[in-house]
C-alpha cells in the first residue's frame, strides 16, 4: 500500500487531537508514541547543538546559519501571530523534537464508493472528523485494510503538523527545517488559529477557514518581512497560483461525480463512470498541464490513485474558501478583525452565518485592510 502524497501545501494539515484519559488500544498506542516525542522535545535554540539535530555530524557554519536564521523566523511567524493577528498566545512551536520521517503522521479517511458520503470516527472534546491519525504507518494500513473490507474508498496521507488545541504544546519538528519562511508562516499560522478556535463537530468549517487564515496570514507576513517586490514573494505567489489552479481542476471533478451520483442510475453504471471520468480527467491534466500551472509540482498528480476519499479531502478543505475569501474582503480584508469576529463564534447554529453577523457588527467602526 502507498502513501499517497498529495499535490497541496504540506500534503494537508490536520487536527490530530488523543485523548490520554480514555483507555482503549488506539488512544493509549498514539498516545503513547506523541508523549514520547514530547518527552524528547528540546528549546527551539538548541538546534544549532548537533546533538539534538543530526546526532553530531555536519556542524559547518553554513548549517549552522541555516539553523539560526529557521529559529529567528519561527519566533517572528509566532509573534506576528499573536501580536498583529490577534491568535492566542502559546507555548507552541518553541520546543524542537528530531525524527526520523519526512512527515509526523498518516491519516486515514474513507468514503463510499458510489457518492460522498464520508465515513467518521467520534473523538472526545473535538466530537466527530473524518480521518483518524497514526505515527506508525503499519498501524495506518492496519485500519485502512479494515475499512477497504467495508468496501469503502481509503485514502492514506501524511501530514506534516496538527493542533492537539492546547492539551500540549506543540513543538517544530526535525523534517520542517527545509521549509521555506513562507511554509513555516502557513503552518504555524493555520495550526495557531486551530488553538485558538476550534468548533466541535464543525470540523469542515475549522478546516476551511484555517486554511484561509493560514494562507492570508502568510502572505501578510512575508510582504511586511520582504516587501511586495521580492523574489519569495513572487515564489509564494507562483504557489498559490498554482494550488488554486489545481483545487479548481479537483472541484471540477467532484462536481462531474457528483451529477453521476446524484442521477437515477444502478451503482454498477455509476462505478463505470466514475472511472472513465477520472480517468479522463487525468488525461486532460496531462495534456493541458503547461497552460494551467506556473510550476512542475503537480505533475505527479497523474500518477496518484484517485478516488471519493482523495477528492473529499478538497471538499474538507477547500469548498468554502471562496465564500470565505469574498467575506473577507467585503468586510475590510483586514485579518486582525477577521478572526476577531470568529473567535466570537460559538458553534451553535450555521458558523458562517454567525460570522456573517459578526463582522457586520465590526463594520460600522471602520476598518482599515492591513498592509
């Protein structure tokens, strides 16, 4: 079984909360394994000392310097965080723990063959998601195996990062010191809102627009850092791009699957077109792929496995950042205000309408957009 890696900032960042006050074989396992990279977490500066990072070896000065300049932007991101963007104020992200994947977790999910229907595990505090975490991608391919025998679509992905919501602090990891300023700026962001405000049983909602402050949180800090006119600017601009691009070719097939299986006919017929359709949709990516993006990092997309569990991620994450995107910028595009109105939110009820409300009330005392 692979792990699929998905052509999106990060792979995907998710919520990976585990409760340790609950028994049980999948709590007191991950559980387990989180606190024991917890335990090993050392302060954020002592990267620069080989013996947490890379065992001893490999002190040039260059190394170094990469080292101390990732630590400086860290501290910057979480205080631009707090500060400007009005998060909360944690101890996250001030703690280094060294290991040895390229990713923190796998992350399974499930849905019906035939219609997006997506399968969910019921946690405490956090209520229902769809996806349930593991450290140890064996454990991972355990659970999708039993979900595959339900004759659901699985989909396994990493994940880079997750919010445990304040039950811990949450620390850099060693995978993360090749992320660029701009990379770091979206993750400590977006996992920084999670903490900040996170709505039980509305985990679409808390997806979607952490994503959307994520993304415009970054952007911001990396014009105040570097100007507008900049060669990580126009770097981080080329990304968005193209991520936007390809989550409009993924909506695209979402919506054609859709009308298949909402129409009146067998299952067999909907599997049927359900192949040709993403099949077809590969093939037109291929064909098209120059005129659609700025860069090659979503080529490999034609050879990933797709299926309703792959394409429900896009559903989760990204079916209300247009409405977001438009509330945003009618009430200011100022994000300071933005997520002030949405830490008032109280999960009752439809949250995008009470944000609606929200920053409707903020209107009438007139907002400046942040620059």
């Amino acid at each position: 079984m692979k792990l699929y890696i998905l052509p999106v900032l990060f792979s995907a960042v998710c919520v990976l909360v585990f409760s340790l006050m609950l028994s049980g074989c999948y709590t007191l396992t991950q559980g387990g394994i989180l606190l024991g990279y917890l335990g090993r977490a050392v302060p954020l500066e002592s990267i620069n000392d080989n013996s947490s990072t890379d065992g001893g070896s490999s002190g040039d000065a260059q190394d170094a310097e990469k080292k101390k300049l990732f630590v400086e932007n860290v501290h910057r991101v979480r205080q631009f965080a707090i500060n400007e963007l009005g998060l909360k104020e944690t101890k996250n992200y001030t703690k280094y723990v060294k290991i040895d994947n390229d990713y923190l977790a796998a992350i399974v999910s499930a849905c019906d063959k035939d219609k997006f229907n997506t399968h969910k595990w019921s946690f405490p505090v956090i209520g229902q998601v769809p996806y349930k975490g593991f450290f140890r991608l064996d454990d991972a391919k355990k659970e999708a195996d039993k979900l595959k025998k339900k004759n659901l679509d699985v989909l396994i992905r990493p994940v880079d990062a997750f919010s445990t919501l304040g039950w811990f602090n949450d620390p850099i990891y060693s995978f993360m010191l090749d992320y660029s300023d701009y990379a770091m700026a979206d993750l400590i962001i977006h996992e920084s809102f999670h903490a900040t405000l996170f709505l039980k049983n509305k985990v679409q909602f808390n997806e979607e627009i952490a994503e959307f402050i994520g993304g415009e949180g970054a952007r911001l800090y990396m014009e105040k850092m570097y100007g507008k006119d900049n060669k990580q600017i126009r770097d981080m601009e080329e990304s968005k791009t193209d991520n936007a691009a390809f989550v409009k070719f993924i909506q695209g097939m979402i919506k054609a699957l859709d009308e298949v299986y909402n129409s009146g006919v067998s299952i067999e017929e909907k599997l049927l077109s359900k192949e040709k359709i993403i099949a077809g949709s590969k093939e037109r990516f291929k064909e098209n792929y120059d005129s659609m993006f700025l860069t090659d990092r979503y080529k490999n997309f034609v050879n990933v496995e797709v299926n309703n569990a792959y394409l429900e991620l896009y559903r989760l994450y990204y079916d209300g950042g247009s409405a977001l995107k438009e509330l945003y910028e009618a009430h200011g595009s100022n994000l300071t205000n933005f997520i002030n109105a949405a830490k008032k939110l109280t999960g009752k009820g439809d949250p995008m309408e009470q944000l609606k409300t929200e920053l409707s009330k903020l209107a009438a005392i007139g907002i400046e957009p942040m620059t």
